[in-house]
C-alpha cells in the first residue's frame, strides 16, 4: 500500500489497462511512513499502524481540514491520505485516467459510474481485488445483506465493498412558506405538483412584486434532477420493466416514459421549469432554490444543504419535504438508485498488493462502520461539531465549523443505513421518516446485478442517444417522430443486443 499515487503501469488481464481514477492536486503532501512494507512481502501486522491512501468523491465545494480526519487516523489505527475528486469533475477525471497508472488504496467508485463502459471493463479486468470471500471475515462487513451484495457484483464477483444507502431517498422539496403566501397546500398528485409549479411561477410566491421566481430548480441530467423523479410517479420503470416470462423493455419504450416527456415538455414550454436546466450544473441548481429563485428541487437528502446555504440570503425560507406524489393510478412509486448500493469502495492491486494487505485495509473499512467512527464522519467532534440533546436527538452545534470540518467526510461513509440517527431538526427528521418510508414504494432496477457485454463496452454512447433525444423534446427541439427515430438509433447501435443480453443473464440467474 503506497502513501501517495503517481502515475505508472498495470498489466491487467493480458492488456494494458488504465485504472487512475485520480489526477493530480486534489492531494495532500505525504506522510512519514510509520509502517515499512516491502511489496513482495505477504506478512502484514494488522495491529501495526498502517498508511492508507484513498481516493474518496468531495459531494461539496471544498475539502474537509484534516481536524475530524485525525481523529479518524486514531480511530483506525492509520495514517491517512485524502486525494478527494470533485463531484462535479469525477466522469471526466475517471474516464480520462483510463490509462497506465498505480492507484490509491482505495478508490471510491460511486453507482453513476458503476454502469459507466470504461469503468465496469476496468472492474471486471482484474485490476481490482474480488473481495467476496473476504467480507464475512470482519463483524461490520458481514452483515451487508446478500441482495445488497448481489446488487453490486458484476458476474458473481464483488470488487470492492459495497457503499450501503436507503433503497430510495426520492422526492420533492417545497417552499412551504411560497405556499402558504398562496394560500396553497403540500401537493400530492402530479396534477397538484403542475399547479404549485404554475402558481410558483406566475403569481409572485414571495411577494416582491417582480416576476422573478418559477417553479422547478433543474439540471443537466434526467436522473438526478426533476425528469427521473417525475417518471416514478408516472409508473415508469426503474430502468427496464422485466414480464413474468422473462421478456425486458427499456423505460424508454413505455407509454409513461412518454407521459413523462410530455409533462415536463409544458413545464418548460410555460417558464415552471428552469429555461437554462440543459446547462445548469448541480451546485448552480441549488445556488436558484437557496437564493428564492426556485421552489421545488427533486430530492430529499438535499434539505440540510439547501436550508444551510439560504443563511444570510434567504433566512426565512421555510421547505417542506413531500415523497407521496400519487401517478395517474393513484399509487406512490420512487426509484431506487442502485438498489441500496451507491458503488464501490474498491482496491487495486496494483497499490494493494498482497493479500495481507487487502486484509489490512478492509479492516480499515470495517473500523469506518464502527459507530464512534460513523458518528465522526457525520457529525464530527461531539460537543465541538454536534452533541446529542436531552431528548437523544442530534444537533450540528455550529453549521459553517460543520461544513468546514466535517460535511465532506459524510459523502464517504461505507454505510448509511447502519445507525439511524433521531436528528433534532424536525425538517431533517421528517426527511429521515419519509426515507425509511420510501421502502415500501421503491422501484428495483432488474439489470443492476446482471452482465450485459454491450453494456459494457458502448452503454455510455447508447444511453447518450436517449438522453439527449429526452432532453431535445422536453425542450420542443424534436416531436415524438424525432424521438422515436433516436430509440430505433438506440436499438441498432446495440440496444436490441443489450436487451437480448440482460435476457439471457436474467434466464441465467433465475435458473
């Protein structure tokens, strides 16, 4: 295990393949080794301190002092190095570095990326160690469920351990106090939603007297902003629709997905969904709901974020979280992203290159789930970053020390679902409930834990066609003729493969 990364080769597979999945200045200077190594060696003291370089995702601005990553070095026994890759930049710095280098330790590959071609060709080139064997070894480890592990394994092998999440932590986040100006309540079906929409934008929800708000905060991708969210309500599936005889079909090919299209095509048309959405980056998407632009943001986990950057801008802003938003049927649906899995904490072996010290570092990764652990890469320090109240309810004690200090660490935690936490702010709480609830209504995606060879090698440029025909006619650029062009563009570029493919993997598993 290297202290710090630099570039060099790795035969992988009989082929040269690249696995940097960081680039460059994100890093930290290096620290004195407190444990030699010699890397033909397979003797590793586990109870030694060991030097652990990670290569984590930084969810938020800037990247967290190391006040709260001492601790955690004590916590675990180790000397740390943090090459943090922005979340803004980790498609392009992944993809990019698909070429000759060594690794960290430990490189956090989020679920966006585990369907990515490059990456899942690096995954399943032996680049990476497949630790399934491994995880009933080590006490926090062994209780990640088998669906979570089977979610995460590409052909039966499992290369690296599975960042654990909620199944479904969809919704829609509302200005309360916009609709209490209007005299309005908390919508609960797509009908309602269009109106609150409607009348955020064209009835002056803040009372300035200026037309200067609308109604959806939107950004450049469908998953993450307001289309996925919105195509779960109408009863789209979570990425293919699987029959009983075995027969898969793309979300893209149903009726609802269609319905979806259409509904949010007259929320741009009218001005209640962000005109500039197609070229707004997730942070400016948050920057227009903090700053009163915008009144309905999709996704319910932001609600901390987006109250905390309204400080000093827009301090009265009140928001309501909502996760039932009945479709046509009247039933609740949400998707659920991974199927309780947000990718992988995975280890190369070209920086892990022992089995001893593949041992050593997922011991590290067992200790981040130990609860003193967890509770320093959510809150923090106790009574320094949070404490816990005379009701067992947990409360930042000072928000922008938090932010600084510790908020860039809770992206990075290996499991969100092991604690639960009774949060003292009750908008933060109200989110926790509707999350648990979200359970009972979330959508799986059939293909997360089947193989697909077309996926593999042209999922990217295949999933690019539908985005951009999506987004095209959401935007009045193409007709439903031009759409369906894209999605017989779609079928003959290696959709009508993939599908074949995911059916035959699907007969396979089911045997």
């Amino acid at each position: 295990m290297a202290n710090y990364k630099k570039y060099g080769k790795m035969l992988a597979a009989g082929t040269l393949l690249a696995s940097s999945l960081v680039l460059g200045a994100c890093g930290k200077e290096d620290k004195t080794a407190t444990t030699s190594k010699k890397e033909s060696s397979e003797k590793v003291d586990l109870h030694a301190k060991a030097d652990i370089s990670w290569s984590p995702i930084l969810y938020v601005a800037t990247a967290p002092t190391d006040v709260v990553e001492k601790k955690i070095e004590e916590a675990t026994n180790t000397n740390l190095t943090f090459n943090w890759i922005p979340d803004a930049t980790k498609d392009e710095r992944m993809i990019a570095s698909i070429a000759s280098g060594e690794l960290d330790d430990i490189i956090s590959i989020p679920q966006t990326l585990m369907t990515n071609s490059s990456i899942r060709q690096a995954l399943k080139s032996g680049v990476f160690w497949d630790v399934g064997k491994y995880l009933d070894d080590y006490p926090n480890l062994k209780k990640i469920s088998q669906d979570r592990r089977e979610a995460s394994s590409i052909e039966g092998k499992l290369y690296g351990v599975p960042f654990q999440k909620d199944f479904a932590r969809g919704g829609v986040l509302i200005r309360k106090d916009w609709l209490d100006n209007l005299g309005m309540k908390v919508p609960t079906n797509l009908d309602e939603l269009y109106e609150v929409a409607k009348a955020f934008t064209e009835k002056d929800p803040d009372g300035n007297g200026k037309n200067d708000t609308f109604g959806w905060s939107d950004r450049n991708e469908l998953r993450y902003g307001s289309f996925k969210t919105l195509a779960s309500y109408f009863g789209v599936p979570n990425g293919w629709a699987v029959d009983k005889n075995g027969k898969f079909t793309p979300e893209f090919e149903t009726k609802a997905y269609k319905e979806t299209m259409e509904y949010s095509k007259k929320l741009y048309k009218n001005g209640y969904l962000d005109k500039d959405f197609a070229v707004t980056s997730k942070d400016d998407q948050l920057q227009k709901f903090a700053q009163g632009k915008a009144g309905i943001y999709a996704g319910l986990i932001s609600i901390t974020q987006l109250k905390n950057m309204a400080q000093g801008i827009n301090n009265k802003i009140e928001i309501v979280p909502q996760n039932k938003i009945a479709g046509p049927d009247g039933e609740y649906r949400i998707w659920s992203e991974g199927n309780g899995v947000n990718g992988l904490l995975a280890f190369p072996k070209s920086a892990v290159k022992t089995e001893a010290e593949l041992k050593r570092v997922l011991q590290f990764v067992n200790d981040l789930i130990n609860e003193d652990v967890f509770m320093l890469m959510t809150g923090g320090i106790k009574e320094t970053h949070y404490t816990i109240d005379e009701n067992g309810a947990y409360k930042i004690l000072d928000n922008p020390l938090w932010q600084k200090e510790v908020q860039g660490f809770s992206g990075s935690r290996p499991s969100e679902i092991t604690y639960k936490l009774k949060d003292a702010d009750p908008d933060k709480q109200l989110v926790n409930d509707m999350i648990s609830e979200n359970d009972k209504f979330s959508q799986m995606d059939p293909t997360v834990p089947l193989e697909s060879q077309t996926r593999t090698e042209r999922g990217t440029e295949l999933d690019k066609i539908i985005i951009d025909a999506t987004i095209k006619y959401i935007m009045g650029e193409t007709d439903e003729k031009g759409f369906d062009a894209a999605v017989k563009t779609w079928k003959d570029s290696g959709g009508d493969q993939m599908k074949k493919e995911y059916e035959e993997a699907y007969k396979k598993a089911n045997k």
